[in-house]
C-alpha cells in the first residue's frame, strides 16, 4: 500500500496535480501461528502488522503505507492459530500488536526483541515458521453503586495511570447491573479509576493476583464547584478553558 500527500503548508508550487502516477511493486508474504503457553492454538487472535515509524518519510511525496493490517483489517488466525499477510514490502521490517478477549494483549506495536522473542524475528515470519506465545491474565471485575446499593450504569472504569497513553481496552463501561469487567490483565498492583456524571470519581489501588479478582465501588454524590475568572482590573473574563 502507498501513501502519497500534498500539503497546503508547503510552497506555493506544492500543488495537487491533475494526473499522478503511483507504481506499485509486489508485496511479499509473512505469517506464523499464536499459540497459548501449552502449545494449544489460539483461534480468532488479532494480529495487527505495521511497519516501524521511519523519521524523514514525512518529507517525501510517496511513502510505503506503514499500516499494512490494523484495526478493522487486522489478520484473524484460524482454528489452528495460523496466521498470514501478503502485502508487506521486500525490504522491511515490520512490528505486531496482538489481540484476544482471553488472553494477555499487545498495548502497543512490539518489535522482536531476538532470542527472547524469536516468533517476532523477520526471518521466522517470512518462512511462516514463526510461533508467537500469548499468555492467560486475570480478569478484574466488579460492581458500581450507589450509596444506597442502586447500580450505577454506563460509569467509566479505567485501569492504569495513563489510559489514553496507550492503545487497548483499558477502559469498559458498567452495564445497566452497575458491573464491569476488564480484559485479562497481568498479575500485580494497578490503580482503578470509576468516573460517572454526577458522581464524585473514585480511585482505588488492588492487587490483581488470584484467577479472577474483585473490586467495587460505591460512589458518592459529587458537588458542584464554581470558579469565576477576572483579569487585573476585576472584569470577568468569558471562554476561558479550565
């Protein structure tokens, strides 16, 4: 895949012509297959493929696309856990993100990291020998009420200090019950944080060691605080952003 741009921030010769030629060249072919940590395939896995950010891409015309297979158009791999993608360029190295509702998924692009990883290494996944390992998690889940015990629903629960920082599903919402459940998790301590209109938001710190964990919430009504914004001479000042 190609991507080629114009930009109104360049020269004023920068302009979009009315006929423009993209040649393009015959992918090859990488693949392998995602298995759990008792060799047992994992069906339905996302395999999302992009090519490493290459600094300097911005400044040409024409660019290999560097999404090759994400989101939407993320490979799937079948009942025996295979996998494959056949349009990635000749010359380059590419990264994965993998994904399973079940199991431990990618926050973000990883790049092989050789022996540790060898499923990730080029050449295993340009022969299609390649095995890529996911692990089970443990899956946090809870319920959000009110003081009174009535679920609260549609409140945003988060877990982690950054959760716009990174890509996943770090964040799920209550159903109508008031309850939650996160995707698998790793073992360890983590901050959840519940946030919900016309609740005061609440953070709570758990460990998450046993198969599955627990923890609730009980929200407290929020109070509304009011601000008021004068330049030096006392005169309100409209449109300020807090």
């Amino acid at each position: 895949p190609l991507f080629t741009h114009w930009e109104r921030e360049r020269p004023a010769d920068d302009r979009v012509p009315a006929e423009f030629a993209l040649q393009l060249t015959a992918g090859t072919t990488v693949g392998g297959r995602v298995t759990d940590d008792e060799e047992r395939p994992i069906a339905g896995a996302s395999v999302e493929v992009s090519l490493p950010f290459n600094p300097g891409s911005e400044r040409q015309r024409t660019v290999t696309n560097m999404w090759l297979a994400t989101e939407q158009g993320a490979c799937r791999t079948d009942a025996d856990g295979r996998w494959e993608l056949r349009n990635v360029p000749a010359d380059r190295d590419v990264v994965l993100r993998l994904g399973h509702p079940e199991f431990l998924s990618d926050s973000d692009f990883r790049p092989s990291a050789g022996e540790l990883d060898e499923g990730r290494t080029m050449p295993r996944l340009r022969t299609r020998t390649s095995t890529i390992i996911m692990r089970r998690g443990i899956v946090l889940s809870g319920t959000v009420t009110t003081p009174d015990g009535e679920p609260v629903p549609n409140a945003v629960v988060i877990h982690g200090d950054n959760p716009y920082g990174k890509i996943g599903s770090q964040e799920v919402l209550t159903d109508e019950d008031g309850c939650y459940r996160f995707p698998p998790l790793p073992p360890g301590p983590v901050n959840v944080t519940v946030v919900a209109p016309g609740w005061a938001p609440d953070l709570k710190r758990t460990i998450v060691a046993t198969p599955t964990a627990a923890l609730d919430f009980w929200l407290r009504r929020g109070r509304t605080l009011r601000i008021q914004f004068n330049d030096t001479d006392g005169t309100p000042v409209p449109g300020a952003g807090i």
